[in-house]
C-alpha cells in the first residue's frame, strides 16, 4: 500500500523538566529538517507536566520557528503525552524521539521510508544488532538486554529493543492500535510494540548510532517494576483474549499468526520430549563407555555427546531451523548452555557436601533433581532466546521512493 497525496511526518519530542535541553536540541532538530531532511516535517513538543521552565522555553520555540508546536499535559507519563500528540496529529507517519537526541538524526530517514512507502506499519530504531554503534555505560547495556530477554521469554517477541526512545508508526495504523494501549508511562513503547506484533503488523528495525545521555534522570528501580508489571498485564490479558487484535489484523489485511500460547506450550512439550530421549540415550552412552574408562570421563563424554544430539533435535523439531546456515553457532552455544546447566548441579553437590560431610542418598537425589530442574528451565529459556536467536542481517538503506513528493514545506 502507498500513501497518497503530500507525506508528512510529524516528531514528537516528549519533555519533563528539560528547561537546559530542550531550546538548543529542538533548533539543531528543526535545522536538521529543514536542510537534510527530503519530506515535510513538523515537530511537536510533548510537555507532559513539567515544573520548571520547559512550558515557557516551548511556547517560545513554536511561536519563533515554523513547524513547531507544543503541547501541554498536566499529568506526567511519556505513554501520555505521545498518546495525546499522535492522536490529534494529521500528519502521514508519527515518530517520537528523545529529546537528549541521542540517535543520530541520520538514521530518521531509514526510519520512516518503510512507512511512508507503505513497506511497513511501525518502525523503530535499535542498539542491539551488530551494525548498531553505541556508547553506553555497561549497567545501562546490561538492563537493556536483560529486559529485551524478559520480554522474548514471557511474550515470545521478536523485535530485538523495545526501549529505545526512536520510533514511527504510520498514522492510519496508530488510530486503530493507540486505543488499545493502556499504559500511559515507560511500558507505552513495549505494549505498542507487542500489540502490533500480534496483530501480525510488520515492524521495520533501523540499527542506529546512540550515545548514551549521562544526564539521564529515569528512575531505573520505579520503571523496572512497573515494566515487570505491565508484562503481567500485558501478559495476563493476552492470555485471557482480552484484547481485539482481530479487528486490527483485518483492517490491514494482515495473514493471521500462530496463538503465542499454543506455539509455547508445542516448543515445550517437544523440548520435554527431546530431554526424556536424551536422558536415555546419555544413560546407554554412559554405561557402553564405562567399560572402557573412568567414570568421570565416560559421564563428561556421554553428556557432551547427547548434549550435541539434543541441540540437533531441538533446532530442527522445537526452533523449526532448517539449512547448515549458523548450524556450528547453535552447538557451540548449546555447549555453552551445556556448561551452564553442569555447574549448577556440580556446584549444588559441592554445597551440599559443604553443607554436611556426609548427606543422606535421599538428600543427594533431591537435591540434584531440583538441581537439574533449574538447569532444564534455564535451557529452554537460553535456547528461546538465545541459541537460535540469529544475528539479524544487515538492513538495507532506503533512498526516498521516485514516487514520493519531496518537497518541503514547513
């Protein structure tokens, strides 16, 4: 589908409190459009109850710069503010951006081509793929990872950065999804993203130049737990049918997507299948091996070489993998995984025998059947998310389609 008549695309630039950032960063965005920038395009900042001087630095930028705007909200929320700005927008495609402006303003374009050419329905930008080039700080990095592995765990995602503050979604997309979207806070990003991809919307990721702002005041523990919480919610009313992502799927002609619960609860009744083999097969390895060596050896050999099997039957009949491409990064990380479910037993029995001399049998058993329990979650979990999670590959750059007006007017 291609949008018709004059495309525009309108920037929102959620604000609390940037009274230092917000004038120098909004005229380096504004001369970026007006000079580099091939599509009409407005900016609208956000002010979503700020106490300082934002309100008065903003009605001064949209009074003196053309295709400026403002705002003002008096309940605070980012999910809030862009929710209200979208919504009363009448431009084509509606992009947000932090505005510290830590993405480099030349990836904005390969960011809303997709969507003004009708390729895609939302776009977002991402610091998590090899050809992304970023500067952060190594806490930052570690919870953003973290909590992208949270969500492939829980919701079975597949978009690699649900958090980053670089976003588009084209307007006729957002009046059917931004209703359905409850929180009004940080989790906004992550539920807009979910949402459209169960609807079976295509969402387009744009790797991107990031530096990390030092001057970042996100409370991490508040919005750690209100995000744990929205992926209960989110999760929770999900599973329950509560939302009508039908509707949206058939608005825009999308193919219908597998049930993400029925899909989970097939790769784990498959996984399981595999471990009760493998368990089989590791005790028939173990015992024709004993004969020959130790019993260390013959159990480290039996363990590693089910170990292979069992990454070879799950990347085929769990994950669906196909093909020899990436077939040797599947085993080393499934011997990496390997190794990470042999220390957790090894390092309960030495615990344990730290613990007391000599445990009872029973106390042995049971401690390295809870033991094993653990290490299986962990394996699944790591081969969901991990293991056969491949590098995406590297996304072309989008020249302005020949079809398109490339006529500013601001």
């Amino acid at each position: 589908m291609q949008i018709p008549g004059r495309h525009r695309v309108e920037i929102v630039v959620p604000v609390l409190n940037e009274e230092y950032d917000l004038g120098p960063n909004v005229r380096r965005l504004r001369e970026f459009l007006d000079t580099a920038f091939p599509f009409p395009a407005e900016v609208c900042i956000a002010d979503s109850g700020s106490t300082d001087a934002t309100w008065e630095i903003g009605c001064q930028l949209a009074a003196e710069l053309p295709g400026v705007r403002i705002v003002r909200l008096e309940q605070r929320g980012r999910g809030r503010a862009l929710k209200r700005a979208w919504s009363e927008s009448t431009a084509d495609v509606l992009a947000y951006m932090d505005v510290d402006l830590s993405t480099n303003l030349n990836a904005l374009l390969p960011l809303v081509a997709p969507l003004l050419a009708g390729h895609s329905d939302v776009a977002i930008g991402t610091r998590l793929v090899p050809a992304s080039r970023v500067v952060r700080r190594p806490l930052r990095e570690f919870i953003s990872r973290g909590y992208n592995l949270l969500l492939r765990a829980t919701l079975g995602q597949r978009f690699s950065d649900a958090q980053c503050g670089f976003k588009a979604i084209r307007a006729d997309v957002a009046a059917e999804l931004l209703p359905l979207v409850q929180d009004t806070e940080w989790f906004f990003d992550t539920e807009l993203l979910v949402l459209a991809e169960r609807a079976g919307l295509r969402i387009h990721e744009v790797p991107v130049d990031w530096v990390d702002d030092l001057d970042s005041r996100v409370a991490i523990v508040k919005t750690a737990v209100e995000d744990l919480r929205g992926i209960a919610r989110l999760s929770r009313d999900l599973g329950r049918g509560r939302i009508a992502l039908e509707p949206v799927r058939q608005a825009f002609g999308r193919p219908a997507i597998a049930d993400p619960r029925t899909a989970l609860a097939t790769r784990v009744l498959r996984f399981a299948g595999i471990g009760v083999l493998s368990t089989v097969a590791y005790a028939l390895l173990y015992l024709g091996l004993r004969h020959a060596m130790p019993a260390q050896v013959a159990n480290v050999l039996a363990l590693l070489i089910t170990a292979v099997g069992n990454t070879a039957l799950n990347r085929r009949i769990t994950f669906g993998v196909r093909g020899v491409e990436n077939r040797g990064r599947h085993q080393l990380r499934g011997l990496v995984t390997f190794a990470i479910g042999w220390s957790l037993t090894a390092s309960s029995l030495w615990l344990l025998h730290t613990a007391v001399a000599v445990p009872a049998p029973g106390v042995e058993i049971a401690v390295l059947t809870v033991a094993n329990l653990a290490a299986t979650v962990v394996r699944f979990c790591l081969f969901q998310t991990w293991i056969f999670d491949d590098d995406a590959p590297t996304l072309p750059t989008f020249e302005p389609p020949a079809v398109l007006d490339t006529t500013r007017s601001n």
